[in-house]
C-alpha cells in the first residue's frame, strides 16, 4: 500500500499514514491561538504531541486564518527558530510552517526536515531556491493568495479540476525551480480560498488529487467547514477546539484514501485513526 502513499524522499517511511501534530507558536490562530505562545510551552506541547503518536511535529509561527494579517520576519523568527531546534535537539522529525525563504533556511540549518510552506512557494520568491539548495522536502498547498482577502477568490466551477490543475502547475514550477519531483507533498489547502462545499468536494475525490502522483497532505484540523457539517439544530457552530472528534474521522477516511500524512492539533484519537485504518488495510 505504499504505493499508494507513495514516499518522499529525504523522510522518514512510515507503514500508514503518518500523523504530523501542529505547534502554532502564535496569538492568534483561530483554532489555539495563544496557547502554546512562549518557547518553553511550545516544546513541552510538540512533546506531548509525540508522545501522544505524532510522527512529525508542523511548528508555524504566522496565523493563516481567514482575514488574518502578516506578521513581520523578525517577530516569526522569534517565534519559530527556538521552537525548532528545541524540538531537534529532543529528536523529533520537525516540519517549519513558513511562507518566509529566510524563516525556511534558517529552520532548515537548525535541523528541520521539511519546509511546509501554505503558499507553494508563490509567497516568496526565494523559497523555492532556498529549499532546492537544501535539498529538503517541501509541501506544495493549493493556494490562491494572502489570508487577508482570500475568501474573496473562493470561485470555482469546478473545484476539484481546478485545484488538481492548479497544483500540477505549482507543482512543475517548484521542479523547474530545482526542487526533486521526489521531495514534493501536495496538499489540497482546505480552507484557504476555499468554502465549505469546497473542502467537502475535494475530500470525496482525495483519489484525483492523488493522480498527481506525489504524496498528499490532508490538513482539515478543526477547520470551518467541520464547524458547518457539526452545527446543531438551533444553528449553533461548535468552536474550534470542539471539532477534534471530527477531525478524527476525517483522517480516518484520508488514510483509507491513501493519504500519506494528515496534519491535526489534537493527535491523540487521529493517531488511533490512522492505526485503524491500516488494520483495515492489512484485512483487505
Ligand atoms: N492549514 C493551516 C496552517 N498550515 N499547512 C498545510 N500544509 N495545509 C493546511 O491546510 C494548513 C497548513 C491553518 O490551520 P491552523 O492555523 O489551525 O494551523
């Protein structure tokens, strides 16, 4: 069934769908902003996350809520880089959740495995450069622009078409740019530029996304369309932090769709997810 996962090169292989748990060392992200804020508590939190089954470790200093404004490099490095080489020094396979090429280098020296940028590189000119020359692994997520406005760019007629071909265009530009073919994720991006019906739609054709032909990301954590599928008869939407029962069962069906890793904030029940669907997998 690796196969279907497919491997990434420069990575650890796993036998199922890995589990990469999120550390967002910022105020305001709109699911745990602010929680994991100082350096101290953002490295015992990635610890508890692997301990918990967490294969790898997304740590991310900017807040990429809808509406959300950029924070300036120095403040992300601030943010990020302890985190990283805290989680380093402790072992753990650690992913730098930046659209910044010096944010991504500077992780990358500090012993970062792989760069997770949620604009594909299109952000920053000098990223794909930056991680071709460190030959690092690097996600590829559909993307249409800044969370400031992007709800705006929300349009499609064909969901799933245009992010499969969107992503294959972003995805020959990274490897025009030098990054292996080998080294590339691809991720759909639920929720960026992207309504409900939207992320619904590309979790029921993961299998098109795959036809890409490299190793998929699924990172539907605790996100808006989960809120919708959960509202109550009385019109109220569960927070954020009430949606990881959710969040679980998407992975679960990810990993039975052949996803190669789903990014979550609460891992414990998505690391059990992951574990039953390869049993399943064995039993088919
Ligand atoms: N979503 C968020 C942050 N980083 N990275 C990837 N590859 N894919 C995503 O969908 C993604 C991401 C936003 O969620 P958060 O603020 O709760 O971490």
């Amino acid at each position: 069934m690796s196969t279907l996962r497919g491997r990434v090169a420069g990575l650890p292989e796993w036998d199922r769908c890995a589990v990469m748990g999120v550390v967002n060392v910022t105020p305001d992200s709109f699911s745990d902003g602010g929680r994991w804020f100082d350096t101290g508590s953002a490295i015992k939190h990635g610890l508890e996350l692997v301990a918990q089954g967490a294969d790898l470790i997304d740590v991310g200093g900017e807040s990429t809520r809808p509406g959300a404004p950029r924070v300036d490099e120095a403040e992300e490095a601030r943010r990020v880089l302890p985190v990283v080489r805290g989680l380093v020094s402790e072992g753990v396979t650690v992913s730098v959740d930046t659209m910044r090429a010096a944010i991504a280098e500077r992780a990358l020296i500090d012993g970062a495995a792989l760069v997770n940028d949620v604009s594909g590189g299109l952000a920053d000119p000098r990223m794909v450069p930056v991680v071709a020359a460190a030959e690092a692994p690097f996600v590829v997520m559909h993307w249409r622009g800044f969370s400031e406005d992007m709800n705006s760019r929300a349009v499609y007629s064909d969901v799933v078409g245009e992010v499969v071909d969107e992503l294959r265009e972003r995805m020959d530009a990274v490897v025009a740019g030098g990054v292996a073919a080998e080294r590339i994720v691809v991720d759909p991006g639920l929720g960026f530029a992207k309504g409900a019906e939207h992320d619904l739609a590309l979790l029921a054709h993961l299998g098109e996304l795959r036809s890409l032909g490299r190793p998929l990301l699924v990172a539907a954590s605790r996100k808006r369309f989960l809120g919708r599928v959960l509202t109550d008869e009385g019109g109220g939407v569960p927070p954020a932090r009430e949606r990881d029962a959710a969040t679980a069962a998407v992975s679960a069906l990810s990993a039975r769709e052949g996803a190669w890793a789903v990014r979550v904030h609460e891992v414990r029940a998505t690391a059990d997810a992951v574990r039953v669907a390869r049993a399943v997998e064995e039993a088919e």
